[in-house]
C-alpha cells in the first residue's frame, strides 16, 4: 500500500492554529513565506509553501469552473474549500490541488467509487494523516484542450474528503512559433503530490461525535 505521511512538526502545528478559519493566512514582509488553510467546521487543514503555490478562488478555464469534486454529478451538495495553484502555471498547463467536501447522505455513500472522468476502474490506496483514501485517475480533453486528473476520495469523520490534483492546459503546437510548457506533466503532478504532505484532520471536527 501507497503511503503518504504527515510528518508533525511544531511549525505544522503553528500554522495550523495561526490559520484558524477557513481562509488562507498572509506573508509577511517581502519573501515568500508559509501559509496554512483550516477549516474548523471540517475538521482539516493544509500547510503549505508560497513559494511553490497560492490559494486562488476561481478555477475557470475551457472545461469550466467544476463543482465541488471536479467529477461530481450535477448539482452534487458539497463545498469547495480550497484551491492550490502551481505558481508558475500558465495557459499551457496549469497545476492546481482541489479540496472539496461533503455531508450528503448521497455522497457520502458514492464517495469513493470513481467518478465518470475516471479511466479505468482501477483504483489504489494512500494514507493522509491517518485516513486511507481511494485513488484514481482521470481525465478529458477536446480541441486541444486537457484535462488529467489523479483524485483522492476518503469517508472520515462523516465527512466525504475529495481531493484533486488537476493538470490543465493547451496544446503548444497550436501556436505558432509552438510554445513551451513552464513544468512537464511528471513535474507537475510530483508538486502537487508534494503539498499533500501538509494535510492535516483535527482530533474531532466541530459538530461531529
């Protein structure tokens, strides 16, 4: 089994409690620094460095701005909590770590079967912070536009955690001279797999027993 663990350290620690809302924490002076997501209604948090990434609010683009979990079903009842953006993506490709949630009965039950973006119904396991969550991957892609997909879905706490690492972007040959991408899609999925090494689940969400 595919491990990836949280290494605790107090610096984690202190991130986490200097976040302590759902919203990303600032930098400080002129350089970069370290950043942390929490939401204290659902019990996780995420440290992570913006010098590799910053939370942005949108995630627009040709294959739209995805609910949720990017393979939900229409008007699946869930919330987007976080979005990680690599720093140096670009219209050519694009890196973004996706944080989603849901308490629906439904969701819940459908969690993690693979959504229909997946491409094939092979499935593994990866342990975050003591929840074992099923992987998958997926994708789409149309006019010269892609879109891959590894995701990770777990049950913990009652809670369904989707997480998507998301590579998106255009062709470069479509432009003439073709251009260049500014990471491989190896690089960019190896950074975003690096970033899940600052989540993070509190002892007991609020409101759950």
């Amino acid at each position: 089994m595919d491990k990836i663990r949280r290494v605790a350290t107090p610096l984690l620690f202190a991130l986490l409690i200097l976040a302590g809302c759902d919203n990303s924490t600032g930098e400080t002076g002129d350089q970069a620094s370290p950043n942390a997501f929490h939401s204290d209604e659902y019990g996780i948090g995420l440290a992570y460095d913006n010098h590799q990434a910053h939370a942005v609010t949108e995630t627009s683009g040709y294959f739209g701005d995805p609910a949720w979990r990017l393979d939900a079903e229409t008007d699946a009842p869930g919330d987007r909590l976080l979005v990680l953006r690599l720093n140096d993506s670009d219209e050519i490709l694009t890196g973004e770590l996706r944080l989603g949630v849901s308490r629906d009965p439904g969701q819940l039950e459908r969690c993690t079967r693979p959504g229909p973006l997946a491409t094939s119904s092979k499935t593994g396991t990866t342990e975050l912070d003591g929840a074992l969550f099923t992987t998958y991957r997926g994708g789409d892609a149309a006019m010269n536009h892609f879109q891959n997909l590894r995701a990770y879905r777990a049950v913990h706490h009652g809670t369904c955690y989707a997480i998507d690492l998301v590579l998106q972007g255009t062709n470069p040959e479509v432009y003439d001279p073709p251009r260049e991408a500014p990471f491989s899609r190896e690089e960019g999925f190896a950074r975003l797999e690096a970033l899940l090494q600052g989540l993070a689940f509190d002892e007991k969400p609020r409101g759950r027993s």
